[in-house]
C-alpha cells in the first residue's frame, strides 16, 4: 500500500488543525465518505453502485515520492547584457547530454539572480532536468512583440497501441470509484503493465445526453461518436483469474449500452520525464492592458510524465502561468501564482492554470486578473486535482470549461468570481456538456451552477459557500447537493484520501 510522505503527513496534520475552527467549528460530516477512527474510508454508493473515486493517486509519482532537490551541474551567474536565450538554452543542451544517475536526473541548472531578457522560447526536450531560480530575483523576461510560450518542456513521439493487444471488458455495468475489471481474457497481460482503458464514443450515447441536439448559432458543431473516444491511462497491479486491478479507479460509468469498454497495452517511446521548473519568476514585457502581441504562456508541458513546476510567478502573460497539455501525466504544480494577465477579456485567453491532462495535482496556488483560472479543456480525463487555490478579480468561472472532462477534484477553491459545472449549450463551436464525476468540495464562491448530464454519471457540489443558480441553460438534471452554504466534514476530500492510503483495506 502506497505511503503518505512526511511532508504530506505535517501538511495534512497542520489542515486539520486549523479546520476545527470556522468554518467547520458545527460542520456535518458527509453522507458520501465516514472516516473511522482509524481513519479508513468507506465510501457511500448510489443506486448504481458509483461512489465518489479516490482522487490521491495524482501528481509527481503519484504522491509516492517526494519532489527532490536535485544538485547544481550547471550554474549561471548572470544574464548576458542583451539576449540571454541561447546562453540558458546552451545550458540545458549541454546538461542533456549527461548521463542519467540512479534516480533518473542528470542535475540542476542554476540561474543566478538577476533579469534574463528571452527573445523567442527556450525548450527542455529531455528528460532528468531541473530548471532553478533563486526566487523571484531570477527574472525571466518575455520581450518583443511575438505571441509564444516562454518555456516549452515537450517530449517526443506519441501514445501508440501495441498491436493485438486489445481485451473486451464482460459485458456488465462497471460503476465509478472501482479499481477492478473483468475482461472476456487476460492473456498476454502482466502486473506492470501500462493499459489504455477505452471508452468508445457512439451514437446512442451522443443521443442520450443530447449533444446532437445543440440549438445552433453560427459555427455550432454537433457532438460527433467517433470524437469522443476516451483513452485513460492506468497501470495493472493486480491479475486475478480474468479479473485486473489498476493503480487508479473508474472515473466514468462504463455501461453496455454504450458501448462498455476494453483494454490495451501501449508505448509512448519519447515522452520525457523527471522534469523540474522551480524558484523564479516569468514576466512578459506589454504595451497596454489588452496587448496581445506579447508573452503568452510562461511554462508549457507536454509529452512528459513525472514532473513538477514549483514556487513560480508569472506575470502580464496572456493565457496561462502554466497550462499542461494532454500528454503531460503525473504532473505536480504547486505553490506558485499567475498574476496580472494582460490581454482582450474574451474567450481562448487567461487560462491562468490550464489542465489538459491526466493524473495532474495542481495545490496552495493563487491568481488575479483571470478568466478561467483553474480549468480543463475537452476530454480530460481524470483523476486530476485542484487543491487550496485562491483566484481574485476573476473575469469568467472556475471549472471544466467544455466538452466532457471526466474526474477532476475541486478541492478548497477560493474565488470571487463563479463555479460552474453545467451545460454550456453552444458556447464556443458547442462546448455541451462540461463534464462528469466533477466534484465541487468545501468551495467558496460568488455563485455556482452545478448540474448533472442526463446520463452516464453525476456531478456533486458538497459544502459549497455560493449562491445557487440556473446557470446558462435552465432545466437541466441538478447535481448532488450537500451542506449547501454550510461546509462539511471532512475538510478536503483529497487530503482524507492521501492519508488513508496507507492505513484503509479498500474494497476494489
């Protein structure tokens, strides 16, 4: 069984402590998770066997490893009198030409304080690197007029299907929150290895939550079956007869008469990992507050898996601090803010921490001048975690922004601004529905709508301080509701789950 961190343990101790004060000093406990003395879960399912899945498998490993504190190989000791991109990118192509140690680095490059004028973007293309700053006294700066990432970490290849390899799951309803699947075989499958689980898209299903049915505007696009296959990524830890055990739970309904589902091995030959970006800060040189000729996102991840971002700033960048891509797995982003965006307040721009992939923990973050600050895009899929965020002076709203984001935590989101999880009709090119399994915990807001599609799962809002709404298209199934206006216990559902990791005989 996986073990909490000592870190995570002081952290966890340290929450709970200030949490038997307001706002939980009378709080309830929740009807979907009891807590035993010992702190094991039990898990409340519904009246098909869903319950709420365990988010705490997410971020760097895991969770199962400490983000380390990789040594120096490679120092600068100060910026170039005029463009200091090439000397930083000289650095990182010479340190990625080290060998690897035994913990998979090849070291740290230092960036002594002082301000880094960057024209153009500086790339990490391998793995075992770390990228530091000596706080917000190493200042990289976005100059000239192009719109463009400042730092890009992209691995290579892409996700490829081992041929043959692809197993039917029995024809049975698998509901949300179990770990086990009985496939029609398991030849050819080991402990070890890494599955697709696969969702197809059909036509009955697109049907059914009505997504071929959106009122159209100029530019709406129909749901189409074939573009809604969903691929999750989960590693087997367990055989048994026909019956598998993954690392990481169901995160949508899988039913028969939609299609069910499968499993198959697969490769990713070039995705990098043990990629670090830490202690600096990123500013974008801008000419007024809708510029939009400038730096656009800070840091970008791609194509890598096992990595993290950490104590950084950015600042006036149009789109995001740091937006990963779907590619980018097991990502930890922590301690960090996106401030002051400078862009038109309009769609596609101040996504200030932009998720687009799986197995991610974003936590203890802040941003001001955003839209969407804590946000997925189209077909995330979970389980991915939002923990202990601030955002001020919010333009737009916190939550899965379009087109069927599966299992994402909001977990302790402050905001002034709106949480939404609804149908989003034909916004955009026909955003629909936002997404499933979206759960709203212990959040506090201006105002929310929570609702849930008319199949394949629930959305929850448990605890939520905001006023209730309609949200943009009335009629449509209301989510599950718990301590409206009222938080409960526990106080954060991923924290509860991280800590019983290692005590709780779950039932799978």
């Amino acid at each position: 069984m996986n073990q909490l961190t000592n870190k995570g343990l002081a952290f966890l101790l340290l929450f709970i402590f200030l949490s038997a004060f307001n706002p939980y000093l009378n709080a309830q406990e929740s009807t979907l998770i009891k807590v035993d003395k010992a702190g094991r879960l039990e898990y409340t399912p519904d009246e098909k066997g869903n319950t709420i899945p365990d988010f705490s498998h997410v971020g760097y490993h895991q969770g199962n490893k400490e983000i380390p504190r990789v040594p120096v190989v490679k120092t600068i000791s100060s910026p170039n009198s005029g463009d200091s991109r090439q000397i930083i990118q000289d650095a990182i192509d010479e340190v990625a030409n080290l060998k690897t140690d035994k913990n998979g680095f090849k070291g740290a490059i230092l960036l002594k304080k002082g301000t880094y004028n960057i024209g153009g973007s500086i790339f990490i293309r391998s793995g075992g690197i770390v990228l530091r700053g000596e706080g917000t006294e190493t200042r990289l700066l976005a100059t000239g007029q192009e719109q463009r990432t400042l730092l890009r970490v992209l691995g290579g290849g892409s996700l490829q299907e081992m041929q043959g390899s692809r197993i039917k799951l029995k024809n049975k309803f698998v509901p949300v929150g179990s770990y086990t699947l009985d496939l029609e075989t398991t030849e050819g499958l080991a402990v070890g290895d890494n599955i697709i689980l696969f969702r197809p898209g059909t036509q009955k299903w697109i049907t059914d939550i009505k997504m071929d049915q959106i009122i159209a505007r100029e530019g709406t696009k129909q749901w189409r079956p074939e573009e809604y296959d969903l691929e999750f990524e989960r590693k087997i830890i367990r055989i048994e007869g026909n019956q598998i055990t993954m690392d990481n739970p169901v995160m949508m309904e899988l039913d028969p008469q939609y299609g069910g589902g499968s499993v198959f091995k697969y490769t990713f030959a070039g995705r990098i990992s043990e990629v670090g970006i830490e202690d600096m800060l990123f500013e974008s040189e801008y000419e007024g507050d809708t510029d939009e000729k400038h730096g656009w996102i800070a840091v970008e991840l791609g194509k890598i898996e096992n990595g993290w971002v950490r104590n950084i700033t950015s600042k006036y960048f149009g789109f995001a601090c740091v937006s990963l891509n779907s590619s980018a797995k097991q990502i930890t982003v922590r301690d960090s803010k996106c401030l002051d965006a400078k862009s038109v307040i309009t769609g596609g721009r101040r996504y200030s921490f932009n998720n687009d992939g799986q197995l991610n923990l974003f936590f203890n973050l802040e941003t001001t001048e955003g839209r969407h600050d804590y946000v997925t895009g189209a077909k995330v899929l979970g389980p991915n975690v939002f923990f202990n965020c601030k955002a001020t002076n919010t333009h737009a709203d916190i939550g899965p922004h379009h087109r069927w984001s599966v299992g994402t935590l909001y977990d302790n989101i402050t905001t002034d601004g709106e949480i939404n999880i609804q149908d989003r009709g034909n916004w955009g090119t026909g955003h629909g529905w936002a997404g499933v399994t979206q759960i709203l915990w212990n959040c506090k807001a201006k105002r929310a709508a929570v609702q849930s599609p008319w199949v394949s799962g629930k959305n929850y809002s448990i605890g939520l301080l905001a006023e209730k709404y309609d949200g943009r298209l009335s009629g449509r199934p209301d989510a599950f509701w718990e301590g409206e206006q009222q938080h409960v216990l526990p106080a954060s559902l991923y924290l509860i789950q991280l800590s019983a990791r290692s005590i709780q005989t779950t039932k799978k």
